[in-house]
C-alpha cells in the first residue's frame, strides 16, 4: 500500500541524530552537511510507511479532525480510523464501542439505557464534546463522520480504514463501499496514489468487503502471530497482515512478504521499538506519534 505521493519513508530521524551529536562537527555548516550525508546514507537503507493510529492521537484527541489535521502537518503516509455507524445510518470515525471513555456523553445525555455509538443518531453525536477528555486545549472538538475524513485527507495523505469490530454491526463493508464510491473519482485516485487501505479484526467482514472492492488493498488485524496455515490461507485473499508489533519476528515478516503480502504493526510508540521493527522489514508501522517518524 505504498503512498506515491511520499515513498517509502524513511526512519532518518531516530538513527541519524545521535550519530550526528556523537562525530560532533566543529560549525554549523559541517553539522549540516553530516546531516545531509547521513540522511542519505539512511534513506537508501531504512523504509517504512508511518500510519497515524486513530489520526495523530498521541498530541490530539483521537479520531477528531485536530488528530487528523495534526497527522497531515506531520506528513504521515496514512490516517488510520475506525468506522462505524450511528442510528440513522451515518458512517462515523469512533474507535471505541461505546461513547463513555472519550465525550460528554454521560453529561449530555444522563439516564439513557445504553451508550453505544450505534444508540445515537448523527445529529446527537454532533452535539458531544470528543476533546475535553484528552485537554481542555481541544474542548468542543466533534465526532466526525467517514465523509468528513476523506475530505480532509482527499489528494494530502492515504487512508486506513478499519472496520470496527464491536460485534453489533451488521453490514458496515457494505456500508463503507458505499460511502467511498459515493465520493466522485475518490477510490480511482487514492488507489493511482497508493493511498488507501482498508483493514478489520474480523475475517469475514474483510473478505465481504473485498468481495465488494476487489481493486482495495485489505488488511486482517491480528493481536496473535498468525499461525502458517492462517497465513498461506490469508494469502489467497488479503492484501496486508498487520499484526500487534509484540507478536512479530523477522520469521513473520519474511514469510507474510514471501506469500505475496505486506505487513504493518501495530501500536508502535517507541523509538526504539519504531527502530527494530523498522530493522526487521515491515512496510508500516501504526503509532500515535507519527511525528517520532517523520521529524515533523
Ligand atoms: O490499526 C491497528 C489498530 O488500530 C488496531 O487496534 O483497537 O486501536 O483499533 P485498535
Ligand atoms: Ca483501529
């Protein structure tokens, strides 16, 4: 799922600074040019797409616009979002099942039976506050919808979208092909791009929506190493594995990419564990801090 509009990015940043600070060039103009010829050295050896878990989520609330808009400045390859729907049938970008742990629901809406994003219609959910959890700096921050996420990635930056899991839904691949060919020339573009992707935790909501958009790269999320007949059957279908990083070795990667598969983990939030996944191969690397990737 590589992005032609940013090729293979590089993981620069984390290994060639300390290099630098360690040779300690004498003025500022050699420092640069060290830079420079380091950073060469490195963009030829290291490669990665940086996906932005839930948008920019380590430094905006998760999943709102702030995150989203933060993930592009940062120049991340993709946003990546949880889709699902509200009451009356909008596609929405919300990660958990219910609204409690990140907006005002219990406030707003005292009383009501359930919490779950699927018991709101559009126009309740609009009204909640999605940032004040995170800082007061992004209270009044919105839940937005799968719409409002292509226009604002649309031609900056490639798009990872995951199917929630949250066992309620019936018919969101459907759903989620209709809302992307809704988009005039959107699903054409972002595929000349490289930049979009879809993903699920769930096998058959994966292999129903690539039923649908067979031309769409499609993930199977993973939170266990996938054993090797898993594998070889995921490869008669899927586009990506993306497993947890934890349950992931260089055996792992080389098998998924000799099976004619890529392979991004996830949530990666450490340098050092950005720098051995990195040396292991995957092509994507999931993180709340895409910025740790990036240098932006
Ligand atoms: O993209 C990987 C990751 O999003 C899967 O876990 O729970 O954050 O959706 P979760
Ligand atoms: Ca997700």
């Amino acid at each position: 799922m590589r992005s032609s509009r940013s090729p293979r990015r590089l993981v620069a940043s984390l290994i060639a600074v300390p290099l630098l600070l360690a040779a300690a060039p004498a003025t500022a103009t050699a420092a640069r040019a060290q830079i420079a010829a380091v950073s060469s050295t490195v963009a030829s050896e290291f490669a990665v797409d940086v996906i932005a878990h839930r948008g920019s989520s380590g430094v905006a609330p998760e999943n709102t616009s702030a995150a989203i808009k933060a993930a592009v400045q940062q120049d991340a390859d993709f946003v990546e979002i949880d889709v699902q729907r509200s009451k009356d049938g909008r596609l929405v970008n919300f990660h958990d099942c219910t609204l409690v742990r990140t907006t005002d629901v219990e406030e707003r809406f005292p009383g009501r039976p359930s919490y779950r994003v699927s018991d709101f219609t559009w126009a309740e959910l609009r009204t909640l506050d999605a940032g004040s959890w995170f800082h007061p700096d992004f209270a009044g921050e919105r839940i937005i919808s799968v719409g409002d996420v292509i226009k604002q990635v649309d031609g900056k930056t490639g798009l990872l979208a995951e199917i929630s899991p949250c066992g309620h839904y019936e018919g969101l691949p459907a759903d989620l092909d209709a809302e992307l060919r809704s988009i005039p020339g959107y699903v054409d573009e972002a595929l000349a791009a490289g930049e979009l992707a879809v993903q699920s935790f769930e096998v058959d909501d994966a292999k129903a929506f690539k039923t649908l958009q067979p031309r769409i790269p499609i993930g199977l999320l993973d939170a266990d190493r996938p054993t090797e007949a898993e594998l070889v059957e995921l490869s008669g279908w899927a586009d990506q594995v993306n497993p947890q990083w934890t349950v992931t070795d260089s055996a792992l990667v080389a098998r998924v990419h000799q099976l004619g598969m890529d392979i991004n983990v996830w949530t990666v939030n450490e340098p050092g564990t950005m720098r051995r996944v990195d040396d292991l191969g995957v092509d994507g690397i999931i993180t709340d801090f895409p910025q740790s990737l990036t240098n932006r």
